[in-house]
C-alpha cells in the first residue's frame, strides 16, 4: 500500500490552483453515464455557494474523476471539501444503480505552481478518454467541461 505525502501545513499563495483526482471505490466502471455525469456536474456548481470552492475544467472517466479547483478566502480546508461534495454524490448516485460506497477513501491533489501550465496540464487530461480507447478524438467524450472561470 502506497503512503499519501502529508499536505503542507501552511500555503503561502492566497487562493491555491489544485489539481485533483478521485477514484470509484475499487474502480469500478461507473460513473460514465449522462445522469451520473449530471449528478457530479450539479455539486459541483453548487460548490462555491457551499464550500467556497471554484471547479474549474473537469472530466469524468469511468472509475474516476479529474478536475480543477480554486478556494475563495473563505473555503472550507480542502481535505473537508473533497469529503463534503463527495457526500452528496454518493447519495444521489444511489438511485441510479450504483451501490454503495462509492468512492474511495481520499483523494490525490496537485499544487499546480507558478510555472505549471493549467492549459497544458488540461491538455494532457482531456486525452485520457483517448488513451484509454473510449473515444478517437478528446472533443468527443460527453462528460467534460468546466463550471467555473478560473
């Protein structure tokens, strides 16, 4: 079993550009379907009203999600974030056939830094569903896009 880097204690940039991405429990195969899509798509605009956290460009592949996200001086720690959206999801996933639990424990997050690229960072990302042969070109997978401008 992998050990997960502790987060820093103290960030020192005012509103932190994260890159995180969590996974089905067991990775299992489900979340690639319009309504499941459109239950994550739903918690995530309400996530700044909510937790004071900005989603950015996301993508979501079968038995995981990728997604970009920013908090407001007020946000709720990210640790309690990703444990809050993930709440509402699995509830609301339920109903679509999904049993329970459905996400895995954690998450893996990336402080992108003053000389990542988001665009490029986005790039690579976008392609996964082609990597992964769901799709023969990135603009063709359905369940990407981004909710907020950051």
């Amino acid at each position: 079993m992998h050990k997960h880097l502790k987060r820093l204690p103290e960030l020192f940039e005012p509103e932190p550009l994260f890159f995180i991405t969590t996974c089905v429990r067991d990775r299992r195969p489900l979340l690639a379907d319009a309504g499941r899509h459109g239950v994550l798509r739903r918690e995530w605009e309400g996530s700044l009203g909510h937790y004071g956290w900005a989603i950015g460009s996301y993508i979501v592949m079968p038995d995981h999600v990728h997604f970009f996200c920013r908090g407001t001086r007020d946000s709720v720690g990210l640790s309690r974030f990703a444990a809050k959206w993930k709440e509402p999801t699995s509830k609301a996933l339920v109903p679509t056939g999904v049993i329970p639990p459905i996400w895995q424990r954690g998450f893996f997050d990336h402080l992108l830094r003053s000389g990542e690229s988001y665009s490029e960072k986005w790039e690579y990302v976008r392609h996964n569903p082609v990597r992964a042969g769901l799709v023969a070109r990135p603009e063709d997978w359905p369940f990407q896009g981004y909710v907020h401008f950051l």
